[in-house]
C-alpha cells in the first residue's frame, strides 16, 4: 500500500485534526484517510432521496408561523 508523507502542516490544522481523530478514537493517520475519502468520494444522493429528504423536514415545519403583520411589523422597526 502506497505511504504519503505530509510537510509543513499549519500548527492550527495539525491541533483540529489531532482533536478530531481523538474525538473518533481514530489515530492521526486514520483520520486523515477518512477526511480524503470524503473530500474525493463524496456520497452521491439520488433526487428521490433528497426530495424525500426536503419532504420530511418540511412535514417538520408548523405551517403559517410568521403572519403578514409580523412580517410588516419587522419590517417598520428595522433590523438591528
């Protein structure tokens, strides 16, 4: 199996991914596969999931929360 040596690592970044693989029990190096793996290979969604998906967290959402008067009253006091 082919090895990859990585130089010059920003300090920040090599204390987020050491902090993450731990987070996961993962070691250094597994973690750094995982995240190439998801980078390159992303997961595909097929339109009926994702549309399945939207569905669910519409059916999720109460229907006529924010009135037209919230949206005019909003509107005459300005945004902060």
């Amino acid at each position: 199996m082919p090895a990859l040596t990585i130089k010059n690592i920003p300090d920040d970044l090599y204390a987020e991914l050491k902090n993450i693989a731990k987070q996961h029990h993962r070691s250094i190096n597994s973690e750094v596969i995982v995240c190439l793996k998801r980078s390159l290979f992303p997961k595909r969604i097929s339109p009926d999931e994702r549309l399945s998906t939207i569905q669910a967290i519409r059916s999720q959402i109460k229907p006529n929360t924010i009135t037209a008067e919230d949206i005019d009253q909003a509107i005459n006091e300005g945004r902060p």
